[in-house]
C-alpha cells in the first residue's frame, strides 16, 4: 500500500506544475524620460527586499506571486537615472503588478551620457527571454571580465581583456583574453545593443588565455598598438606586467602577437624586482595608444593612461627599443568648465574627433563625489598633449566602480557627433557590498551627443 502511495506522490508532483496557477510575469519596461529608449542596469527593489534588474533592453520580468495584483513600493538605483525623492526622502514608484500584465517606468537621465548597455557576460537579454522575448540571442561564455583594451589590427578590432570569470569555477583565467569583430561591430547606437565577438577558444570551448608570460601569478596586458615594421608588416604589441599578492607588479616587459600560434609571446623584460635597484617598474607603453603625427611631420605613437606619458616612433623598431623611447611631462589635472576645484583623473583614453576639431578624453575621476572611481569626465584639448580643458560630468555610478574606460572612435563615423565609449562596471574598490547581478564584473557600453553637451 505504502508503495501505491509513493507511486501516486510521484505521478502528482510530475503533474503538478500542469495544475498550479503559476502567474505569468509581469513585464516591467524601463524607458529614458528624454527620449524613449530602454535603460539597462535599472534596479527596482521591494520593501522585502526582493531585488530586480533591467536587462539590455530595458525590461523586468517580475515574477514574484505574492506581489501580483498587490499595489507595491518599488525603490530605484538607476547610477545617474533617477526619480524624484518624496517628502520623506524616498526615491521609487508604487506599481500594482499583474500576471502578463505590462508595466512602464519612467526615469530621468540627469548626467548627458546615455547607457547603451551591457556588452560582455552572460545574460544580457535574460528578463526578456524570461518574458519569450528575445529569444534568438544566444549568450557567449564570458561571465565577467575586468579592463578592455582593443586596437584596430589587419582590418580588424582585436580586443583583450585581463581577469575573466566563467561558470564552471570561481578561478577563470588570469593571462587575458582576446577576440576580434569588425572594426565597427554595432549595426545601431542605441538600445537594445547586441555586441558579438569572435572569441580565442580553448579546446573546452571557453576563452583561453593569450599571455602566459613567464612566472607565478596573473599576466597583465595593456598599451595595444598596431605598428609596421620595416618592410611594412603590422605587429600587433603590448606591455605586460606580472602581478603577486596583493596587486603588484613584479616584473614588466613587452611582447608581441605570434599570429601562427594566436599568443603573445614575450619580447623582451624591461624591470624585474629582483634584479633591480628601482622599487617599481619604469614608464612603459602603457595604458591606451594613440597614432599623432606632429607638426614636423614625425608619426609618433603616445601611450598614457589617461594622457599622454611616453612616445616613441610609431613603428616596430621604435617601439622594440626603450633607448629611443621619449618620457613626456603631460598635465595630469583638468579644470571643471563650470569652474571650481580641478579634477585628477584616475584612468582613461584620449582621441582626436573630427566633429570638435579637437583631442577629446573620457576618464574616471580619482576621489569622485558619489564613489571613489565611478565618476566619468569629459575633457577637450588642442593637442594630445594637452593642457586639457573644459571638463564635463556626464556618467556616475553611485558607490560604484566604472574604471579603465575605453573611448571607440572606430564605432561611429568620421564626423559624427556621437561619441561611444566603456568601462569596468564592477563593486571592486568601492563601498558597496551588494554586487549587481549579471553586470558586475563586466563591460558597460555609453554614448555621449556632443552636439548635445555643447548645451549643457
């Protein structure tokens, strides 16, 4: 008799889920009150605490049956999209979900650059596969990964990345990762945004690592730079340094892509903490390069991080010989266009763009209002190496990280007004012990009108 029971147990609890009255979610989309567009990295929490994110296409699929058809309370964290605070200081939405039902949120965008969304790890457009939508996306297997660089090599953009999380193990890969698109991957520039790279793969079919120097501890890449040698063939280089506990480097050097073996294979060691007087590693071609001809007509090749700190003939040869490398005295303090205290950038890149007629810089300020590195400037000069000028807040990240960023001339065209640059998103440095699902630890993508910030 016992066993008839089990039996019947079982069969009811297959069947079970065929007679529940599971409710189908609620979507809940997040738009830009200025101008429409869906807003990744929104969060909305309950007074329960229940916590929900937006996706890259700005929706939620709010699922929790005990606050369907329940008029609730929703908090919003959007890092510089926001609602009014009410009299008692809280900043949210009451909403009454229902199932199937849908839901709109409107947020204001209070800093001019727009988030355009995610674009590394996994789960980019999970609320709207949760809600059927969406559902040809299929995820690449990269769950986090920590400071891009990237440079146009051979008719492409060859892209690298240090620290990289995956699914099978917290310890990913610690040598860089790398993998190329085209030169422009995005066919649009606003949400939702759909960003594919053609990833080195390792026989288990997840990124491998790409620079396995010599030595104990995690490779670091930086200073990407495409340069012809004498006969005119591109080299693909970098800098590395090699990191013990906690973080520091014990060892620099430079290498170079080996396109046979699809590694970077060392060229040569610059500076050893042991065997050398100096406690810390020279100036190498670090951080983002840039291409510069002067106006005598030498082509140089700048690398700082973010302005310009060492040059050096933009070849091969150039680059391979730290003799003719040139150290540069760059200001490194930017005064604010509204005037006030003077801003010390923490990282960041510089590019000429065509549309200002001028160098730009995008960089996170070191010491910022609402985090330490989460705050994100705009700054203008007539050369790259400065002075720099007109600064302009346009991103922040409320007790956040959003450091290293990249800006992506190659993404836009010649003269165009839109500016596209990213960074780490990440809790790493900051105050926050409460890690953004799904976007910590990843690449967050924006785009900056400058037509537009010339009205700020």
């Amino acid at each position: 008799m016992r066993a008839i029971w089990y039996s019947i147990l079982f069969v009811l609890c297959i069947c079970l889920p065929k007679w529940s009255n599971a409710a189908d979610p609620c979507c809940i989309k997040i738009i830009d009150s200025k101008n429409g567009w869906p807003v990744p990295m929104v969060e909305l929490r309950t007074t329960h605490n229940l916590r929900f994110v937006s996706d890259n296409a700005g929706l939620i699929a709010m699922d929790a049956p005990e606050l369907m058809g329940v008029p609730t309370w929703f908090h919003v964290r959007g890092h510089g999209y926001e609602l009014p605070r009410d009299k008692f200081g809280y900043a949210g939405v009451r909403l009454t979900p229902q199932p199937g039902g849908n839901l709109t949120v409107r947020v204001n965008r209070r800093l001019p650059a727009m988030r355009l969304g995610r674009i590394t790890g996994v789960g980019m457009f999970a609320e709207s596969q949760k809600l059927g939508l969406k559902t040809e996306w299929k995820d690449q297997p990269v769950f986090g990964c920590d400071s891009v660089q990237n440079v146009v090599h051979n008719g492409k953009l060859f892209w690298g990345w240090g620290d990289t999380n995956l699914s099978h193990y917290p310890l990913g890969r610690f040598h860089m990762i790398g993998a190329t698109t085209p030169v422009n991957p995005l066919s649009a520039l606003q949400p939702p945004i759909r960003l594919r790279y053609d990833y080195f793969l390792g026989d288990d079919a997840r990124p491998r690592n790409l620079a396995k120097m010599p030595g104990k501890g995690p490779t670091w890449l930086d200073g990407y730079a495409s340069l012809p040698d004498r006969s005119g063939h591109h080299h693909l280089v970098a800098s590395y340094v090699k990191i013990e506990p906690p973080l520091a480097a014990y060892e620099a050097g430079l290498c170079v892509w080996q396109e046979e073996s699809q590694q970077f294979k060392q060229h040569r060691v610059l500076w050893s903490k042991t065997s050398s007087d100096a406690p810390v590693p020279p100036t190498r071609p670090y951080g983002h390069s840039i291409q510069w001809t002067d106006e005598s007509g030498v082509e140089w090749v700048l690398f700082g991080d973010p302005f310009p700190k060492l040059r050096c003939r933009a070849t091969f040869e150039g680059w391979s010989n730290p003799k003719t490398w040139e150290i540069l005295d760059t200001p490194q303090n930017v005064k604010p266009r509204s005037g006030g205290k003077a801003i010390t950038p923490h990282r960041g890149a510089i590019a000429w763009n065509a549309y200002q007629n001028r160098w730009i810089a995008i960089f996170t300020q070191n010491g910022g209002e609402s985090s330490l590195i989460g705050e994100i400037w705009y700054a203008e000069s007539d050369s790259p190496l400065g002075p720099w000028e007109q600064a302009v807040h346009v991103v922040t990240h409320d007790q956040y990280s959003f450091y290293n960023p990249q800006v992506h001339p190659s993404f836009t065209p010649g003269e165009s007004s839109q500016l596209i640059f990213e960074a780490t998103y990440t809790r790493t440095f900051s105050k926050s012990q409460d890690p953004t699902p799904r976007y910590d630890y990843n690449q967050v993508l924006y785009r900056l009108d400058l037509d537009q910030l010339e009205k700020q």
